[in-house]
C-alpha cells in the first residue's frame, strides 16, 4: 500500500508540473495581451505631438556623436551607398512614439537562420514586418567562409537584424521626418 500511494504522489506531481507549465504559458500570455491593450489605450489618451518631436530629433542630430552615426555609407559598384542607419531610425521610434519594435528569431537549425523584424505604430495600428534568412557563416580574409562560434554568429544576427529593424521602422515613419 504505501509504495502504490507513492506512484499516485509522483504522478500526482507530474500532472502538477505539467499544469504549472501551462499557467505559465497562459500568465505570460495574458501579460502580453494586456501590456498590447494598455499600449493601445495610452497612445490613444496621449497622441504624439509631431512638431515638437520634429524638433527633438533635430536637436538629437545637433550632438556631433549622435549625428556621426545618422548615416551609414560603403562603396559598391564604384559608386558610394548612402542612406539614414539604424540608429537615427531608433531615434526617430523613441521619439515619434507610441511605437514598438522587435526582433525575432523563426528558424533556427545547424545552417541557416531566419529572423523578422517588426514595428508597430500602436496609434495608427500600421504594422510593418521584414524577414531575412541567412547561411550561418562568415568570412575571414585568413580562411574564406567559416562556420561562426556563437559571438561571431551573434554579431551576425545583431548585424542582419539592425538592418531589418532600420527597414522597417523607415517604413513606419513618414520619410519627411527622418
């Protein structure tokens, strides 16, 4: 008898744990909802002021340290590639406002990985999203195309993400502002 009221504890346990997986599964969501509501309900109780947040980023680029990374540039082709980077875009989000952004991981395996990239005006409920796969290898001028120890691989998804992230939010906000 009691080694058989012991079986019935453990698995008494186990459904125990399964279901505490699941509430948290169900609490992370529920926090998730509601953080989307209360954002949705704020931007719509404090609207962005436009001109002043013109004027905030015009005086974010009058730093010298900010404004020397507004812009990337390398040369392709013989020509020069140019255009506002990932950072004056992320100044723009944080000012514009009532914007969230992210970066996701969806695909994962030994030699590619896949990202998406997303931004969301909450005011206007504009929701712009950008994916990108990649073959998980860099190139070292000493060895050609190597396969990435987790730094490197991690560098390489911050890198292609930052360029995903900047599509995106210049998607989201209006071209005359940037």
């Amino acid at each position: 008898m009691a080694g058989k009221a012991s079986v019935v504890k453990r698995d008494e346990l186990q459904v125990s744990e399964a279901q505490t997986g699941e509430l948290e599964t169900t609490a992370a969501a529920s926090r998730e909802t509601a953080e989307v509501q209360a954002a949705v309900i704020l931007a719509r109780k404090f609207p962005r002021d436009e001109q002043r947040t013109y004027d905030k980023l015009l005086t974010s680029c009058r730093r010298a340290t900010f404004a020397e990374e507004a812009t990337y540039s390398f040369p392709r082709g013989g020509s020069t590639v140019s255009g506002p980077s990932v950072n004056i875009a992320r100044e723009a989000a944080r000012l514009w406002g009532n914007v969230r952004f992210g970066l996701d991981i969806i695909r994962d395996d030994d030699d590619m990985r896949g990202i998406r990239a997303w931004a969301w005006d909450v005011e206007s409920n504009t929701k712009v999203s950008y994916a990108d796969e990649f073959k998980k290898l860099i190139f070292r001028k000493q060895g050609g195309w190597i396969t990435p120890d987790e730094r490197d691989l991690r560098e390489l998804t911050n890198r292609r993400g930052a360029i995903c992230m900047r599509n995106c939010l210049l998607q989201l906000i209006p071209k005359d502002f940037i």
